[in-house]
C-alpha cells in the first residue's frame, strides 16, 4: 500500500489492509514508520518526494490540491508548487501542518470540477487553469489539449463568484479571441510609440504576407498569436515563408502574444537592433 502511495496512508487505510494498530506501533517502534499526524504515516522504505508531501497535505487537510498543485498532480507543469495549495470546506480549519507549507483555501467547490487523480482529490484541469490566471499555462494547456475552450468556459460559469476569477475570466476572454490581430494591434502601438517608421503591413512576397515589412532594409517581422491557434499546415507555411525570405536575402523576427505582452520593452529593443544591422548592412552593399 506505501509504495502505490507514494510512501503515505492513513491508519483506516492500513487497518482495510488487514494491517491492525498493534502491528502499525511495532512498525512506529522499529522507526520503519512514521507517524506524520493526524493518523497519517509515512515508511521510510520510500523516498521522500514531491509527490509525497501533495500526498500527506490532501490527507492532513482533508482538502482539494488546487491551482498549481493540482497542474502538477495532474502532469501538466513539471515545477513542483513552492507551496502546496489546498481548498478545504468553509467550516474547515487547519490547525496544525506538522512541518508541511501548506496554503489552505476555505471555499465549497462545485462537484464537477473536483476528481480524484491516483488517490488525491484534486481541482479538475479546467479549474486548475483558470486559476492560475497565466496566459502561457492556458496557452500551453490548450495547445497540449489538456483543456478546451468549452471546458473552461463551463468552469468559468460554474465558478462566477468565486474569489479571484474576474482575473481568470480576462485570460480567458483573451484566448476565445483573435491572439493574433490583437498581438499585430499590440504591436503597432509599440511602433508608433517608439516612432519606428518605414514599415508597412501585409506586404506580399511570392504568394504570402509579411505581417510588419521594412522594404528598404529587407527586414520582416511575424507576428503570431497564442500557440494553441497555429495549426500543423500554418505552421509549415510559416516555416516556408521565413525560408523563402531568408533565401531572398530579408532577415526575419518573429514574435508572439506572450513575447509582446510580458515583455514589450524586449521586443523594441530587439527590433531596434536589427534595424540598425540592417541599415549597416545596407549601407556596406
């Protein structure tokens, strides 16, 4: 039982096994058992890991692993959560950790969108995305086809007045959009903020379109929106413009939504260098 949960079970959990509470004290007594608290035990026959301390937190709380938690649980991020995030019932109190970070939330949360993963209760992946309120983890999720944009839709009506969703709702409404006009829109601004000029849109080249053009230095920028947008077919179509460019001497940036929108002085300062590259170029041929 230990080793297919990852080195924890509670006391009604050995006792279902067969293994009574006179044999769980002479384990604790041989120190191959540990007693965490609240009737939660760990062997030491199994390291201690990540998966661990999830584990040992949904059992002291009685609680919901949420938000980057869950995503971890469920294997959409790879990063372990630096605290481990729960949402227990609202009458609920967490009193005591026994050396765990646990972070406790005190909410009731709709039915459909708690599931049990390899034993752990935890917030469904539409929840957990939306809770995050990261552009790139639902663009990743999207993409990845963890979620829909129907799931997180349901999950956002299920959950309209919960505490903090007003952000979720925002990424969301970003991503059932056009990323991609919005990431051109966004970028246009920062040209004409910048007073960077000599540009020009939707240039055509051989049977495509460059997104932003500087003709006069052969430098073209692609703009594109979130991941989870691009099909195989565009993607490959994309490839074969930015060749085609290549081979015709015009040198190529390309820049995404996220690019643009958590670092837009990085995208300025990039495009400023290649400008003054391309003007150097040009002058020396």
């Amino acid at each position: 039982m230990f080793a297919a949960q990852d080195g924890v079970a509670t006391r009604q959990q050995l006792n279902a096994a067969g293994v009574s509470d006179s044999m769980i004290a002479s384990r604790v007594d041989l120190d191959e058992v540990t007693l965490i608290g609240r009737g939660v035990f760990r062997t030491k026959h199994h390291p201690h890991t990540d998966r661990t301390a999830i584990r040992v937190a949904g059992l002291l709380s009685g609680g919901v692993a949420d938000r980057a938690t869950a995503l971890f649980w469920h294997g959409m991020i790879t990063e372990p959560p630096a605290e481990i995030g729960v949402t227990v019932p609202i009458e609920r109190r967490l009193r005591a950790t026994y050396g765990y970070v646990i972070r406790t939330r005190r909410r009731a949360l709709p039915a459909s969108d708690i599931t049990e993963v390899d034993g752990v209760s935890v917030t469904s992946k539409a929840l957990s995305v939306l809770e995050m309120a990261d552009a790139k983890v639902m663009d990743r999720a999207l993409q990845q086809s963890d979620v829909t944009l129907e799931d997180l839709g349901d999950a956002l009506d299920r959950n309209a007045n919960a505490k903090g969703i007003a952000a979720a709702r925002a990424v969301y409404e970003i991503a059932s959009g056009d990323t991609e006009s919005e990431a051109e829109r966004i970028f246009a601004a920062l040209l004409r903020l910048h007073e960077i000029t000599g540009w020009t849109t939707q240039l055509t080249f051989r049977g495509w379109r460059i997104d932003f053009a500087f003709p006069e230095i052969r430098l073209a920028v692609e703009i594109n929106g979130w991941a989870f947008h691009r099909s195989r077919a565009r993607w490959m179509s994309d490839q074969d413009k930015a060749n085609a460019l290549s081979t015709a001497g015009w040198a190529v940036l390309h820049f995404s939504w996220h690019h643009l929108t958590d670092d837009p002085e990085g995208v300025v300062t990039l495009l400023a260098e290649a400008i003054s590259g391309r003007v150097a170029h040009s002058i020396v041929s």
